[in-house]
C-alpha cells in the first residue's frame, strides 16, 4: 500500500466538501471548509501513519517494537547481556580470609567482585569473580593485575586474573541479530538434529555471533561445531566458553550423536600490494577495508574469492590504482580454520 502525501489527503478533503456542498469553495485560503479539510486531511494522515506502524510491526522481518514478542512466539529467545567471570589469584599470610562481595578494580575502573568465601591455603587462594556490570568490557586477559578497592587483613592488595581470564561478558543482543535468528527460525523448521538446528543452538549461547557445524567430524554419527564470538577483542572462544555451549548443545543434541565442540583457528593470510598513492592514509584505508571483508566473507572450510580481495582495495578512500601481488588465487580455508588479514607489505 502506497501511503498518501499529505497535501493529497488536504485535497481530497477540499474535493469531497466542495462536492457535498453546492455552491461552496472549499479551497478559499483562510475559509472555514478550507480550515475543515487541512484539519481533516491531518487527521487521515496519522491514522495512515499508524496503519503502516501496525502493518510493518505485524510482520517478523519489518517489526522493531513487537521484535521480542514475534521471536518468544516462535520459541527464540532474545540474548540477555551477561557479565565475565572467571578465577582471581591473591597472595596473602595462611589462613586470611577473603569474603565473598569484595570489591576490585582494574586499571580503567572496571569493577569486579568475589562471589565466594575463601581463605588463603599456603599464602595464596584462587577467587571466582564476576564483573560488576555486564556487557564484553569487562572481559580480560589473563595475567593482568586487579586492585583490591578496600583493604583485607592479611591479602595482598594486588590480585592477578589466572586461568583463562575472565571471559563470558556480552552486550544485549543486537535487534537484527535478534531478527536474523527468529528469520531462520521460522524458514527452517526443527528437524530434531539437523545441520540448522545445531547452528541455531549455538547462536542462542549468549555472545556467539557466528557457527559452523560440520556433520561427520571425526567419522560416522559425529558432528563437530565451532564459533566466534566477534563483540570481543578476542573473537576465539576459551574453554569456559566451550564448555558453555557443549553443555547448551548436550541438553539438545540427538542422544546418538557424537558432539566436538571446538575453537576455530586463526589463519593469518600475509598480502602484498603495490598501492597508488601509497600513504599512510590510503595504506590504513585499504587495511580496514580488507579486515571488514574478511570478517564479513572468511568462514572455516569456506572461499574467499581474490576478486572480492581486489575489490575491497579498490573501495578504499584515496585509492587511485593497486596490483594485488598475492594472494594470487581465491582464500580457501580448511575446516576449522578462520582467515583473517596478517602482515601486508606495501
């Protein structure tokens, strides 16, 4: 449906009075007909407005209002934001106490707390800790160093993260990420097991934003499943993330079926280009035009075409003429591995 200007509803406002009412102008300015049909025509025009909100909010792929309320109808259930955790290692004299609620900080201010009782076996105790707030910031390397915000009898003030950081932190779900789930949801029914299905699965784990399923994995009866969880500095999931998302799985997965869950690896693709003009300006454009293509296009046992690479550089703001040196032929990625811009030399 074609929504009506309104300056065409005012004049069909001013055509329908002055065709009831004989003899009248309706088209006088500053007459009281003329008056009724701007006022009129006004009023047409809102309720157009309201019918073309209702009628895109009644649909999945056009709703942003009612969004969440189509995705629980069809059973997707929008990504909560969660906050990272993982073990904080402090020193101390044996014995000291560390309750649970104590605060630290990192060193921008990033505030995590204990969630546990623990006393200092030996001189040194390792914490669970959670951030404060959720959202992917809070997530962490580990072997940075956290600061007690109030000082415990007997603990060192400095605490450092351990294991494998502090990770698991995540934004609310984005509203199209949302849509993109609920459009695959709806387009490709449960088939008790498929390939899709598992996909869908691992994208309802909060922070995964892209999967790979690989049925027969490691032979007959097998499926391998790997993801990125690309909101982070670290895209690489650890293995408290997968162990969240086999568990996810194991709870849905066919009894019969052989689950690997399993982080991808990075394969770093070295270029080498002869750019015009070749500044530095130029050079960093074309840099992030190759990393947003690769991040876009690049999956494990996938092809990334030369002519896409060639086509990123070209795109680049500045870029007046380049040879692309190598690759010389299309990106292909074995299964399991993830391609992503390395070294380019100029």
């Amino acid at each position: 449906m074609i929504r009506p200007t309104l300056t065409n509803l005012v004049d069909r406002q001013r055509d329908d009075l002055a065709a009831r009412l004989d003899g009248a102008d309706s088209r006088l300015r500053r007459s009281v007909l003329d008056v009724l049909a701007r006022v009129h025509g006004a009023g047409l025009f809102g309720l157009y407005g309201y019918l073309d909100t209702i009628a895109a909010e009644a649909m999945p792929d056009t709703a942003t209002d009612w969004l969440a309320r189509h995705a629980r109808i069809w059973g997707v259930t929008p990504k909560v934001a969660t906050a990272a955790t993982g073990d904080v290692s402090f020193t101390g004299v044996a014995g000291s106490p560390v309750p649970a609620a104590t605060a630290l900080l990192r060193s921008d201010g990033v505030e995590y707390l204990t969630i546990a009782d623990v006393v200092l076996t030996g001189g040194v105790g390792t914490i669970a800790v959670a951030a404060a707030l959720t959202g992917s910031a809070a997530n962490a390397l580990a072997g940075q160093q956290l600061t007690l915000v109030s000082p415990v009898a007997g603990v060192s003030s400095i605490a450092t993260i351990g294991g494998d950081g502090l990770k698991g932190g995540a934004e609310e779900e984005d509203p199209e990420a949302l849509r993109a789930r609920l459009l695959d949801r709806i387009r490709q029914p449960p088939h008790g097991g498929n390939l899709a299905d598992y996909k869908r699965w691992t994208l309802e784990c909060a922070g995964v934003t892209r999967a790979w399923v690989y049925p027969g994995w490691l032979g007959p009866g097998t499926v391998g499943v790997t993801f990125v969880c690309e909101a982070r500095t670290d895209i690489i999931p650890g293995p408290g993330d997968l162990d969240v998302v086999r568990a996810y799985l194991d709870d849905r997965r066919p009894v019969t079926a052989a689950l690997t869950v399993f982080a991808p690896i990075i394969e770093a693709i070295p270029l080498h280009i002869s750019l015009a003009p070749g500044t530095a300006a130029v050079r960093a454009a074309v840099q992030a035009e190759l990393i947003d293509l690769f991040q876009r296009e690049a999956q494990p046992g996938g092809i990334l075409p030369v002519s896409h690479i060639r086509e990123a550089i070209s795109t680049a703001a500045g870029e007046s003429d380049h040879v692309l040196i190598s690759p010389t032929a299309n990106v292909v990625s074995a299964p399991g591995r993830l391609a992503r811009v390395g070294a380019i030399t100029w």
